[in-house]
C-alpha cells in the first residue's frame, strides 16, 4: 500500500502569522500552534511547511510568519518559498504593516495584486486562501485607525473575486468578522492577539483548512 502524502499548508504572512504580542515579543506559535494541535486530533496527513522553524509549545512546524514585513517584503521572496515547499494550501494575511507604514490604499491594493499573481502564477496547484486583517483597539500603539483596516478589508473580496473569475484557486477569508475580537482578545499594544485572540483565530483557521481537506477526499 502506499504511503498518504501529507497535504503541505503554508502559513504566510507577518508578526501574527509568527505569533507574536508585540514587538520583539515572541512565544506560543499563535494561531498555528491552534490549528495544529486541532488538525493532529483529526488527521495524521497534514504538514506545515516554509523556511521558517520554531519547536514551540508542542508545535514543531515550519511557515513564512516573518515579523515587520510588508506585502512587498512578501513578494520579494515568495516564489523561492513556493517552489522551496510546494504547498498546498496557501494562508495569507499580510497588509497591517503596510498600513503603519503610512500606504495609502490604492498602493496597499496595488502590491496586493502583485502579491496574489505572483502566487497563483508560480503555484497554480495550490489554493489561496486571502484573510481579511484583524481588528485593533483604538488607541493602539503603532497608531492605526480602525477605518484603515476597514478600507483595505472591504476591497479584498473584489480583488479575490475577479481572480476567481480567471480561473485561479484562490479564496476570501473574513477573519476580522469570523473572530469577532472584544478588548479582552488583545495583547497590551491593541493590535497583536493575546492567547485568547490567537485561539479564536486558530478555530477560524481550522474551519476553512477543513473544508480544503474535505474538499480534496
């Protein structure tokens, strides 16, 4: 009999894909740590895969959570890591440090887009899930505005639809609605997930690669 090959998923993104509470604040793996303590209690053919490494909490997985970066940062390096893992499943939410960096969204939209092709293009046997960002507490301390989370959330469905529309697997993800953050779910800086947060995105996470899996049995 031969062997299952497991199906490889990326983790993409920034500090909260990594799991981190703030700057230079780093620990239990965040979101993924979640998800894959759930995915182990319901299969065995699953790996997460990328450059990066941490044995954390139990965790022993690679991604691409690299903290600090911007989507153009991402789309420096992605199609190395692309062919590096062949993942696939793709989960990318990039964009939060765009925005304290001062983008304006019309470049926001536009690395976006880049970001995205060069992904579909140079993996087109993987599906693309795009999450919307998080909410953040205002007053945070990097300054962001909630409406510039909104903006850029609000314009992301478009950009995915009109892939779609080409034929490309990729999808939409509002985590920002899925999670539904109170105050309690952030850590001290209004803008990292606490443990909590992280935990409410790990079960948003969980929902959707399930339905991936599901979809490929």
């Amino acid at each position: 009999m031969r062997a299952v090959r497991p199906v490889r998923i990326m983790p993409l993104g920034d500090s909260i894909t990594l799991g981190s509470y703030g700057q230079d604040m780093y620990g239990g793996g965040g979101y993924r740590a979640v998800l894959w303590r759930s995915l182990e209690l319901t299969t065995s053919s699953v790996d997460l895969v990328g450059s990066m490494w941490e044995p954390v909490a139990g965790l022993g997985s690679g991604h691409e959570g690299h903290p600090g970066w911007r989507i153009d940062d991402l789309s420096r390096h992605v199609e190395h890591w692309l062919e590096r893992s062949r993942p696939h499943l793709i989960l990318l939410q990039i964009g939060i440090n765009d925005i304290i960096n001062g983008a304006s969204q019309a470049s926001l939209l536009e690395r976006m887009a880049e970001l995205v092709d060069k992904i579909t293009t140079r993996a087109p046997w993987a599906q693309l899930c795009v999450a919307s960002l998080g909410a953040v507490l205002e007053p945070n301390l990097y300054e962001v505005k909630l409406a510039s989370v909104l903006r850029f959330n609000r314009a992301l469905p478009e950009l995915v639809a009109v892939r779609q529309a080409q034929s490309a697997n990729i999808s939409f993800l509002d985590v920002k609605a899925l999670t539904a953050f109170t105050p309690d779910d952030f850590a001290p800086d209004g803008l990292h997930p606490n443990d909590n947060g992280y935990r409410k995105m790990g079960e948003v996470w969980f929902q959707e690669v399930g339905r991936f899996l599901a979809s490929r049995a």
